[in-house]
C-alpha cells in the first residue's frame, strides 16, 4: 500500500468500484485543491510505459468503516475489493474480531465464484441495497454500454416502481434509438402510460401494435383504456371482440358487465353475470356486481356505486392472469429461503428477491425441486406485497419455478415416483405464465428463451409417453411433431397436443403451420379433426380452415371441461340421501370420457369411490358403521387431497382439490351430527357367577357392555346398592376408566367384604352403572340382582400345568402340546420324498423361539420311519475345537453319524455294507480331508446300489441352528470356501438337506446365492389363530380335551392379543396363568384375569426380562452391517410409546439410529415383530412385549 505522494500513477477510471469514491470525482476540481485521501494497489508498470498502475483503488476510512466497507463490497459480489481492503485491517490490526474468518469465508468464495474479478454494473445494480443506489449503477450501465437494452428497461420499471413514471418515459425515449427489440420497449412504454394515467398515448401505442396482430393481450390493454377514460361503449365493444377469441371467458364477463351497468345497460349485465354464476356459482365478485346492477335497476348509479363499479375493472391485470393454479401454489407458499421473521412479519425486501434468486442460480440444474421452491417463494413475495410493478420479475420467477418443479416430476416420473400427467401440469402452467404477455418482456433473458422451447418440445414428446422423450436437448419443435406424428397411437398423441395448446398457446400457429405445410402430417391432423368433430376432411381445404377446426377442437376442450367442472361442483353440495347421491354417482359417470389426462380421469374414480362410501353411509341405521363410514370417507378424501399435492395437475388443483375439501367438511359435519344425537345403551352380566371362599375377601368381575350402533358412555361407573341386610360391604369406588366405545366390553373387578357370620354359599349382589351421555346427560341403568355362588377350597381340584416344561423354549417333543405345524411338516416331508436320491435342499428359517426346532424332531420323527430314508443330524454345537479347521470338523461329524447309522441299520436286519471308516486321527491328519469324505460317500452309494435292501435309502442331514455357518464366515473364523464345499457336496448328490435357522438365514443365502442353489424355503412364523386358540385352550380342559373349557368371556381374544399366536410366549402366559388359578383356587378365568396375569409378568416380582425378547430384538445376524440391538430396541420403543391408543405414525419415530430407520423398519417388518398399516403406521404384533416397554422405558 501507497500514499499518493510526489509520485505519479496510471488510474482507469472504469475499474473504480467504491461509489463514494466515484462520487467525490465526479466534482472533483484537482488535488491542489481538494486532495482525496484513497488507499490502493498496482502494479510496477502501467500501460503508457512510464508510471505504476493502479490496479484497485478505494476511499480511506477509517478501521471500522473499511471492515463495514469491505462487508458491502463482498454482499454485492465484489469479492476482490472485500479481500484486499479485510488483508489491510488484518495488516493495521491482526486481532480484529472477525477479520480472518472473513477473510477464509470470501476467498474460498472467490475460488468457487465463476464471476472473476470486479462485477458489471448492471450486475451491482441488481444487487443493490437501495433503489437510488441500483439507479445509479442502471445509468453507469447505460453510459458504458454494459447489457444496455436490459439496463434501459430496468432502469425505467425502477422509476416507475418509484412513481416517477415521467422519468421513466424519458429514459426509454431518449435511448429507443439504440434499443433492439422495440416492440418490447413499446410494451413497456404502454405499460408506463397506463400506470401514470396517460390513456391517449398508451392508445396510440396499442392501436399501432393492433395493426399487426389483435392479440387478447393487445385488446385487453385497449378495453382498460377504454374504461379508465371512461368510455364504456368502446370498452364493451373490445372486450366482446375478446370473448369470441377467448376460452376462460370469466375475468372479462365481469368487465363487460361493468361497462354494461354504466351505460345503463341492466338486463344485459345481468345476463352476462348470471351466465357466469351459473359456470361458476361461488365467484364472490360476480355476485356483487349482479346485487349492484339489482341496486341501480331501481336506484339509478350512485357516484358511490360508481367508484364500486371501478374497482372491477383491473380484474384482468397480473394477478388475474395467471391461473388458479398458479394462485394455489402462491397461496400455499411457505418462503423457502427467507427468515422466519421476515416470514412472520411479512415484511420482505429487495435483499430476499436477490438472496433467492441467489439461491436458485447457485444450484444451477441440481435440486429441481429445491431450485423451484426458492424461485416461488420470490414470486410469492411479489404477489403478496403487490409489488407488480416489475412484472417481468414476477412472471420471470413464477415460470422458473414451474418449469423446475416440472423437471423435478419428470426426473421422478423417469423412475416412476410421479405420473407422467404431473409433468405435463407443471409444463403447461410454466408455459402459459411465459406466453400471458410476451410483451411483458419475460422472453428478455435468453436463457428463459431457450428454457420455453426445451419445456415445449419435452412437452411435446410427453405427448406420446415417458418413453419417448429422447435425451438430447437441442431437438427442435418440427423434429420432436414429426417423430411423435409417426407413433401408432396418432389420436391419443393428438388429443395431448391440443390440450398442451389450450392450456398454453405458446407457439400455436407455429406448430399448426408446420402441420399443415408438411402434406403427410397435414393427413394426420385433418384426419384426426375430422374424427373428432365429425366432419369430412374436404371441409378443411386451406389454412384458415384449417385453424379455425383447431380452434373448435380447442373450443371442444373447454366446453368438455366447462360439463367436468359443473358435474364435479355440484358434487362439493353433498346431501347425505340415497336419491342424491345415486344422482351425483350417475353424473359423475358420464363425466369421466371428457377428461384428456388419465390421472385427473383415476381421480374421478377417486371421487365416485367417496360418494359409494357416502351410499354405502346412507344404507346403515347403527351408530358404529355409520361413523365408520365417515371415518372412511374422511380418510379417502384425505388421501385424495395428499396425492393432488403431491402429482397435481390443472383440474385436480383448480376443481378437484376444493370439492373434496367440501365433502370432507360435510363429512365431518355429518360425523359431529352422530355423536352427538345418539344415546349409549350400556348392560351389565356376570361372567362367572361362582368364587373360592378363601376368606372374608372376594373380587368380583362384572362385565359392562355398550351396545353396538350406540354412541360412547363417559365416566363409567359401577354401583353397588349396599343395602340394609347385605351379608357385604363394598371396599372401595369402582370406575371403568375410560369411556366405553359403541360394541366395547370390558370387566371390572368389585372387591367387597363379606360381613355375614355364618359362612355363605350364596348371597345377591345389587348393582347398577353410571354414566354421562356425549350430550353431557347422567345416565343410570336399572339395578340388576346377580347371584354369586362360592364354594369351598376342598371343592377345587388342582389343574396340572403342561406349560412348565416348555417355558424355556426347549424342544416341544409331547406331541399333546405340539399344535399348528403338522401342514408345514406334511410339506417339508413329501418334498424329501418326491426327491428320491437327487438332492433336495430345504431351509426352515423364522424368529429364534418360534419352534423351529421342535418342528424339526417331529419331522426327523415321521422321516424316521419312512424305509427309504437314512436320517443323519450332524450337530454344529458340538464343533468346540479351536486348533481343528471347521470345515473338517463339521465333516467329521456327519462322517461319524453315518457310521452310526449303518451299524443301528445291521442291528435292525440290514445287510453290513462293510464300508471301512478311517479313524479321526487319520482322518484329521489327511493332507486333505475332504477327499476322504467323498470317497466315503462314494463307497456308501456303490455299495448301496448292489444290496437289495439300502439300494433305494437316501441320506437326509438335519441340521439345526445353520445360520451358525453365517456367523463362523462373517466373523472370519471359517472361510467362504466352505460354501463352495457345501455346495458341491449338493452337487454330487450324497444327501439331502433340511437346514434350520433363525432369519438371518435369507441374508446368508443373499450373500451365497450361487452357493446355496435352488432350495424350498419355508418361513416360521406365529400359529394361525385356531391353532394358537387349540394351544391355549385344549391343555388345561376339565375333563380332558373333549371336555369344557376354562376360558370365559374374552380371556383367550386377550392371551392371543398379548402373544400375538407365539408358541413361546402362549407358553409362558398360559404356565403364569394356571399356576395363579392354583394359587387363587379358581376353576375359571377371564380376561380380567389374563391381565393380572400381564401385569406379574411385566413389573411383578417374577417380571420378565429383556433376555425373554431378544427373539424379537435380533435376528441372529452378527455381521459388521446388522442392525444392532441397540437401534431395534430404540425403534421398537418408539412404537411401542406412540401406539397405546392407535398405530404408531412414522414420523413420531424420532430416536436417534445407526442405521436407516427405513432400513429397520423393513427388517422388523419382514420378521414379523411389528406390523405396518396404511399411511405408514406401526404397531408391535406381541402385545405383551410392547406394554413391556412402555414400562421398562
């Protein structure tokens, strides 16, 4: 750094980049006599040869004002002059708070900024803090020619934005010479004159531009003009010239009407309003404006009215243009970008339209989806703080982001994830937001230029399906017609193209031109005109004809949608009557063949499916299905609501979306309704009318039941009349609790005291309940007199538990106590059978504990007796030696099974096939052992063959706990050519196999696909109901198995509840239990009882454990990538907390996981341990495990 001290240097004006400094020099007289103080730096020889060039040159300030300075420059983008001026404090002042991380954070940024070195004008004066200073570097843009003809425009929309109109004509004026497009300039001339008042001139421009082409932009410009200067004859003269031409004739009916009211014109405004109501009966303005035209039919026009009258008039300008689609998404915005507060204040500034737009650009073509968000919530800032001035900008932001949300749908709809008729919504509203006014110079930015044609050839290729879309993006708009034109399906493709054109006119005459000029596509198209408006091709003879059958298709279209739209709204007046509905159901059925995209037709279906929910409502007279049917229709219509924001097109948005919303609002009206107009009906029985005198104390169970069709009782209570002779006292208040739903039946347990001397064996038990009403009424039932019966403890005879053996998950081998796998073993068995000597692999997988072994004996027990079989069960438990390799261990033992086997065969009369076995010393100091093995099983099969009696037996090895072999390799203990052993040992047919494991088995044959073969897998899971009802029910039978059952009530719905049909855990609550009714001497139990049961096994003395459900925990998979514990446990928690009153949603699984929640869940899932329901919700199937967490959190 340098002092400007007796020392000359070469400055370039043009690189001066501090304003402040700029504006000192602009009257500046000389250093003699006003001396600037600056900082800067150069470089030892400038251009001229004689002085040192100055390279970068800034005011001086003082060390606080350089580091605010050097902010500035970095927030507007000039990062060369932020660093260097940040070097110099660190320089003054190596401490200075903040000043190296600036210094890291704005060269990295340089590094990666593909703007280098010093930015434009223009380009700082969009990123300007202020509208004076943008203006300031607009006209340094201008003067210097720097992107002149976007400065010139900027420059003047500022001005106006700024209500300086007449400024901003002047800046246009003065530089129109040297502005390229001029009917842009003349656009925005026109736009300038309108807002400033100067009708005449914006006139003399609109006329000029109408000379070329009446567009409906071109003639909606002169109507306004026409009625701002309050001349409604041409006004409504233009605009009827407007309606012939246009298909959303709506905005304009009202404006016609306004011109009409004016000119006194009464009963044809009321026309046109009324013709409007009709198309849309919920338009608010258009019933104003019918009740003032009522008003000034009898009261004339009031200046008041007048000025009312007015306020209609803009209803075509910006915002009305775009769509209610757009609208939508504007309304649903939540600022994706911005800070809260400024969202919360909505106090939003230039800063978040350049920070956004920052955003957007800094993604270039990655995160379509996120690129789209940024650029709606700039848009949405515009339409809400109806800063419309600019409304290129607005247009400019609006079309970005649905042309990015459009590519984001259509990279999803490459692998399915959206349909195809998403795409084409999203690029069809970016198309007509591009092509509302192509004078409102959004075409100024050739990117978007570009953008528009590649949107448009996309959308013209979608026109024959996702697969057409080639993906280059240089084709043109005549290529992509042709190509498509040539597909077999020309009508469909058609059909597509047309509604692509009603929905945006981009482009028409040049795509009907090019129809028509190419004679074998102009074929094509007539003859499909022809077809659809059921004319003869002759009739289309020349170009305008053949435009104007276009338009008649196009006018086909709409009409079409015009009976779509009047059809659905009247659907959103759901009447809950069977005639009513049965009506809607028939209009809706037509309704469907005027629809193009077949995802707005699925939804019609949609829609018919709620109305049948709606008949189906209708049909029923009980409370419960009625509120289930609401409850379905409330869901539906949710569902159908979620799916239009996620793939939305036009109609699903525009019409769809609030009918459904009204359906649900009746709905849930009709619901309230229910509840609150009907009545419990609640009863009492009593579920088991004889108790164990064991003392003075008894717990009695009574059953409260609400009928069915009823609505829920609150505040449930049980009375007992405690009357003057009752040999009882009553010891303590009894509520249910909870409310009891409509068909609920619960037990309540009533202790009492018996106070009688005498011992009883009998007494009456008096006794009512209590309730409130949904309408807030206390209700009584009538006292029912129960008679309980006791008997004495000699009169209970003890019940033998055959639970007990098996509570340890030992193999079930009492064939009495061994229900539900018969079929499975019945399969597995002729399988082996029907494979005669070729080898047949089987894998018996499932949760560990879900009687897979046990399955196992009884299918070695049934084997064992077929004569054709030689059953080994080599065991790998009992390969324990450390110094021997695995593999010759594991081979070993099969090898001595074998011999075992043929010596048990010559004690039962089979012939001695004289096969010599090597000992293990032998065999184990082989150089390769596995030669031994083979030659073995060779001399088996050779001698087998030639005797009469082993000839036809086949060997089968059952092996249990296979899954072992997994975990021996994973952990490197067993090399993963043992697979490759394995499967040549299947190969050369020596036996068959049935292998047993727990679930990581299907991750092992994942891994060893090729080694494993083709094998029959049979999955072991819960006991179907009635064999899970046969196991809990048949073992403890009075009187045996044929005789009654110990089960009252609902005792067993709630064991299978609990075990969700475990053997393993049925076992362990059915020993509890039956040890309890020893203990308690009772003969019967309900589901009162079970509960006990539950809570003992959950925090009593003898609670169960963790160790009891790490079946459901683990899958047995140690490998590096398994699932831990730890994270399945958390999940399963998480559900457990979250499900006690309904499904667990996913999104309230928020514990903290290694692995991907969605990668447990999947696990968890397809072992059986929870249960997913719709909308991604999750329950743990075991009940008993689940109501274990929730108390061991």
């Amino acid at each position: 750094m340098y002092t400007l001290k007796h020392a000359d240097y070469f400055l370039r004006r043009q690189i001066i980049t501090d304003t402040n400094l700029l504006d000192k020099l602009t009257d500046w007289q000389g250093p003699d006599k006003t001396p600037i103080p600056v900082m800067f730096e150069s470089k030892p020889k400038g251009a001229s040869g004689k002085a040192p060039e100055i390279t970068l040159v800034y005011l001086h300030r003082p060390i606080d004002q350089l580091v605010t300075f050097a902010h500035s420059c970095a927030q507007i983008g000039d990062l060369s002059l932020a660093i260097a001026i940040i070097k110099q404090v660190i320089i003054y002042n190596p401490d200075y708070t903040g000043a190296k991380a600036a210094l890291d954070e704005w060269s990295a940024l340089e590094m990666e900024s593909s703007i280098k070195g010093r930015m434009s004008f223009f380009r700082r004066a969009k990123r300007a803090n202020s509208s004076e200073e943008a203006l300031r570097f607009y006209f340094l843009a201008i003067k210097h020619h720097d992107y002149f003809d976007s400065a010139v425009k900027d420059a003047a929309q500022l001005l106006a934005k700024m209500d300086r109109g007449r400024e901003a004509i002047e800046v246009l004026l003065a530089n129109r010479e040297r502005i390229k497009d001029q009917q842009r300039l003349n656009n925005l001339l026109t736009n300038i004159y309108m807002k400033i008042g100067d009708y005449d001139k914006a006139l003399e421009l609109l006329f000029k531009k109408a000379e070329e082409k009446r567009s409906i932009e071109t003639l909606r410009g002169i109507a306004t003009c026409y009625i701002r200067k309050e001349n409604y004859a041409k006004g409504e003269t233009t605009l009827k010239e407007i309606l012939e031409q246009v298909l959303d004739q709506q905005p304009y009916q009202k404006q016609l009407a306004v011109c009409l009211l004016q000119q006194q014109k009464y009963t044809e405004a009321e026309q046109v309003l009324q013709n409007l109501l009709n198309a849309t009966p919920d338009d608010s303005k258009a019933k104003a404006l019918l009740e003032r035209t009522k008003e000034a039919r009898i009261n004339g026009l009031s200046a008041l009215l007048h000025e009312q009258l007015l306020e209609n008039i803009d209803d075509t300008d910006m915002s009305s243009q775009i769509s209610n689609f757009a609208r939508f998404f504007l309304d649903r915005c939540d600022f994706k970008g911005v800070s809260p507060t400024k969202i919360q204040e909505r106090n939003f500034d230039n800063s978040d339209l350049k920070r956004l737009e920052g955003f957007a650009d800094q993604l270039g073509t990655k995160a379509p989806n996120e690129r789209a968000e940024f650029y709606l919530s700039a848009a949405s800032i515009l339409f809400l703080t109806r800063d419309l001035n600019d409304d290129n900008q607005f247009y400019r932001f609006l079309y970005r982001s649905f042309a990015s949300f459009g590519d984001a749908a259509f990279s999803d709809a490459t692998f399915e994830k959206k349909h195809i008729d998403t795409v084409r919504a999203w690029y069809s509203e970016a198309l007509n937001i591009y092509n509302i006014d192509q004078g409102n110079d959004i075409g100024k930015d050739d990117r978007d230029d570009k953008d528009a044609i590649r949107i448009l050839v996309r959308s013209i290729y979608l026109s024959s399906g996702m697969q057409s879309v080639p993906n280059q993006s240089s084709t043109s708009i005549e290529k992509a017609l042709e190509e498509i034109l040539n597909h077999d399906n020309s009508q469909k493709v058609l059909d597509n193209i047309a509604y692509l054109i009603l929905r945006s006119r981009l482009k028409k005459n040049h795509i009907l031109k090019y129809f028509y000029e190419e004679v074998s596509l102009r074929q094509i198209v007539t003859t499909y005109m022809s077809y659809r408006l059921g004319k003869s091709s002759n009739e289309i003879s020349t170009y305008e004809t053949f435009v104007k059958h276009w338009d008649m298709i196009l006018k086909q279209f709409h009409k079409n949608e015009e009976t779509v739209s009047t059809n659905v709204r009247l659907i959103g007046n759901l009447e809950f009557s069977l005639s009513w509905i049965e009506q809607a159901l028939s209009r809706l059925k037509s309704t469907k063949e005027h629809l193009i995209l077949k995802l707005e037709q699925q939804r019609i279906d949609r829609i018919q499916n709620i109305l049948d929910g709606a008949l189906s409502f209708c049909k029923e007279i009980g409370f419960e299905p009625k509120v289930h049917f609401c409850n379905q229709i409330d869901m539906h219509c949710q569902d159908l609501l979620d799916d239009i924001l996620r793939d939305p097109t036009k109609l699903s948005v525009e019409l769809f979306y609030p009918v459904v919303i009204q359906l649900q609002q009746k709905t849930q009206i009709k619901l309230k309704e229910i509840h609150d107009t009907s009545t419990p009906q609640i009863f009492l029985t009593l579920p088991l009318d004889s108790y164990p005198d064991m003392g003075k104390k008894i717990t009695i169970q009574i059953a409260i039941e609400n009928a069915l069709r009823c609505s829920p009782a609150e505040s449930v209570e049980l009375i007992v009349v405690e009357e003057e002779k009752s040999p009882f006292t009553v010891l303590g208040k009894t509520s249910l609790g909870s409310s009891l739903s409509s068909g609920d039946r619960k037990i309540v347990m009533i202790p009492i005291q018996i106070t009688a001397r005498k011992r009883l064996q009998a007494f009456s038990l008096p006794i009512f309940a209590q309730y409130v009403t949904r309408t807030k009424e206390i209700k009584k039932t009538p006292i029912e007199r129960f008679s309980i019966r006791l008997y004495s403890e000699q009169d209970f005879e003890p019940i033998h538990n055959p639970y007990r053996r098996f509570v340890s998950s030992g193999v079930v081998d009492d064939q009495n106590m061994f229900y539900g796998r018969s079929e499975l073993i019945e399969k597995v068995a002729n399988s082996i059978r029907e494979a005669g000597k070729r080898s047949k692999s089987i894998i018996i997988y499932g949760q560990k504990r879900a009687g897979k072994s046990s399955i196992l004996y009884h299918l070695k027990k049934q084997l064992s007796q077929e004569k054709g079989l030689l059953i080994l069960e080599p065991s790998l438990g009992s390969i324990i030696d450390e110094h021997v390799p695995f593999d010759y261990q594991f081979l070993w033992d099969i090898l001595t099974q074998l011999k075992w086997a043929l010596r048990v065969g010559v004690d039962k009369g089979y012939s001695d096939l004289k096969i010599t076995f090597v000992n293990a010393q032998e065999f184990y100091s082989h150089p390769s052992p596995k030669i031994i093995f083979n030659d073995t099983f060779r001399m088996f099969r050779y001698a087998a063959d030639r005797d009469p009696v082993w000839r036809d037996i086949h060997i089968v090895l059952m092996i249990d706990e296979f899954q072992y072999i997994y975990d021996q390799i994973v952990r490197d203990r067993l090399s993963v050519d043992f697979m490759k052993m394995w499967k040549s040992l299947l190969s050369a047919n020596f036996f068959s196999a049935v292998l047993v494991g727990q679930d990581v088995m299907t991750k092992f044959k994942q891994d060893f696909p090729n080694e494993f073969g083709t094998t029959e897998d049979e999955r072991v899971t819960y006991l179907k109901r009635v064999d899970a009802e046969k196991l809990i029910d048949e073992p403890i039978h009075i009187g045996g198995k044929d005789g009654e059952s110990r089960y009252k009530e609902q005792a067993i719905k709630r064991i299978l509840e609990l075990t969700a049909g475990s053997p393993f855990y049925i076992q362990i609550v059915c020993s509890r239990l039956v040890e309890y009714m020893n203990r308690e001497r009772i003969k019967y139990v309900t589901e009162a009882h079970v509960d006990q049961i539950k809570s003992d096994l959950i925090y009593g003395e003898d609670a169960l454990g963790i160790d009891k459900f790490d079946n459901l925990i683990n899958s047995g998979d140690t490998s590096k990538n398994a699932i831990s514990s730890d994270d399945a446990l958390n999940v399963m928690k998480a559900i457990a907390i979250n499900s006690q009153t309904k499904p667990c949603n996913k999104n309230l699984i928020t514990c903290s996981t290694h692995t991907n929640l969605e990668n447990i869940l999947d696990d968890l899932e397809k072992r059986d341990v929870i249960k997913k329901t719709a909308k991604e919700n999750y329950t743990l199937r075991v009940g008993l495990f689940k109501e274990w967490l929730i108390i061991h959190q």
